[in-house]
C-alpha cells in the first residue's frame, strides 16, 4: 500500500534495522517479558490466593511494558513517538476516528443481535457498581491498547517488515490471537476456540493494515480501546439466549462468530475508504481543486 506525500516517518525508520536483526529483536523482547513476568509472579504469588499460572497471565502485561522500554530504550536507542506516534496532529484525528469506527461497528452488532433475538439485556449488577465499572474501563483500555499496540503492531510487527512485509503481519497477529485467546477448552462447540483464535487473528491483521495506511499506531490504538472496552462491556451487559447460533453470532468475546467476521471486514473497508480520501485531499488542494472531490 503506498503512504501519501508528506506521511510521517516511523514507517520508513521501521524498515531499516539498527542495533539488532528483526527476528532477535522479537525474541529478546519475547524472553525479557517471559523472565519479567515469572519473576513477578513468584514475589506476589504468596500473598493472593490465585494459582500461579494466572497470577503469571496478569503479570504478563507488566512484563511487556516494562519489555518494551528496555528493548526501545536500551537495545534500540530509540524514542516511543518512532513507532508510531510521531505526527499528533495528524494522530489525533485518527485516533478519534478509530474510536467512533469501532465504536459504529458494536452498535451495528448489538442491534442486529437484539433485532434477531440473539442478544438478550441482562444486567446482575447494581446500578452503582455497574456504572462504576463502564466508567473505571474507559482508562484502563485506553492504557491496555496503547500497550498493546506498541508490543504487537510496534515492536513486533516494525522489526519484521524487514524481512517481509506478510511474515511481519503473519508472525503478530497469529501472537496476538494466541495471546488473547481466553482458553482451549471447547465451550459451546468444539471448534469455539478455533473460531475466537481466527477472530482474534483476523483483527490483528485489520489493525496492522491500519499502521501500514497511515504510518502511524493512533487508529490502531482508536479501534483497539474501542473494541476491547465494548467486549468487556458486553460481558455486564449482554446475555447470548440461543447457544445454537454461537457460530453464527458469537459470544461476547465479538470476534468468534461469523457475523463478527463480517462485521470486522467492513469496518476494515470503512477504515481503508476513509483514510485514502483523507490522504488524497491534501493532493487536491496542491493542484488547485476543491477540498470536496467528487
């Protein structure tokens, strides 16, 4: 996909290699997470009365941002902006459309959902606590999805253009997916993990589309805080009646039904509509024309 004139520059930075080669930059950053992540559990493990291997799973985010600096930091000598959020003007809009994208594309499936009858309204909560809990979300995903996206579509994927531009794609989203995949137990089929798993990887791959459009991680980061704040909410607030249609509708995962799948292939042809006209209105204007192209 080619960048507009005058794009910024991370994606250019990220397909030249410094310091250290893709693939080691990937592992390094794999193994300093791992050995993070272990070494906090092991101190906090005694005093909550969890097993180990989830008290591990909650230390993993720790890890990755505590990865991330080291690897960008130390071994990379590089700033966090060059992955991906060099340009705030431009950031800004993107990031705000991404949100609203995200945010339509839930709205869509939850009225298809309730129209049909698959959605059900349940709320078990109290009203204070679950509006405590809608509130205290929006931060903590905004923080989880700059994270996220400077681990997966940042370090991850930026390393790896360098060799291929597919592989790169490939090799983090199919780790997103296997990341974020909730279990391997079948649960209302034995291919519902299959289905989370391909779901999961097919928006990791929405979401490094989006870095290779605008050079930038701020839509990514948008459609990211968006998607994962509506399927927490969806949790409080969404009841799936009719388990017979789960591979038609999904979960409350939102990515594990094929009516997911579709409602996330149009998203990505909203996002890519959007930002080629955005990029081709500065072209417009240089020529002479009008803002407004028909």
């Amino acid at each position: 996909m080619a960048q507009a004139a005058g794009s910024p520059k991370p994606l250019a930075h990220a397909l030249q290699p410094r310091a250290v080669s893709g693939w080691w930059s990937v592992i390094t950053f794999g193994l300093l997470t791992f050995a993070i992540s272990v070494l906090l559990s092991v101190i906090v493990w005694p005093f909550v009365g969890l097993p180990w291997w989830k008290v591990f799973r909650r230390c993993v985010s720790i890890g990755a941002a505590a990865s991330v600096l080291i690897c960008v930091k130390v071994l990379e000598r590089r700033t966090v902006r060059s992955y991906g959020f060099a340009d705030a003007g431009k950031g800004m809009r993107q990031l705000l459309f991404g949100v609203v994208l995200g945010a339509s594309t839930l709205a869509a499936m939850f009225g298809i959902g309730l129209w049909s009858g698959a959605y059900h309204v349940s709320i078990d909560e109290s009203p204070l606590k679950f509006w405590g809990t809608i509130i205290g979300l929006m931060p903590a995903m905004a923080l989880v999805s700059v994270l996220e996206e400077l681990v997966f579509r940042g370090v991850i994927l930026q390393r790896l253009i360098v060799y291929s531009r597919p592989v790169a794609m490939f090799v983090s989203s199919a780790l997103y997916a296997i990341v974020h995949l909730k279990t391997l137990a079948p649960t209302w089929s034995p291919w519902g993990p299959w289905f989370e798993l391909f779901g999961l990887f097919l928006f990791g791959m929405i979401l490094c589309v989006s870095f290779f459009l605008t050079g930038q991680l701020y839509l990514a980061v948008g459609l990211h805080a968006s998607l994962a704040y509506g399927a927490r909410v969806n949790k409080l607030l969404v009841e799936f009646p009719r388990p017979a249609l789960n591979w038609l509708i999904g979960t409350n995962r939102l990515v594990n039904g094929v009516m997911n799948w579709m409602a996330l292939l149009a998203m990505c042809g909203v996002m890519v509509w959007w930002v080629r006209s955005s990029q081709q209105q500065p072209k417009a204007r240089a020529f002479g024309i009008p803002r407004r192209v028909e």
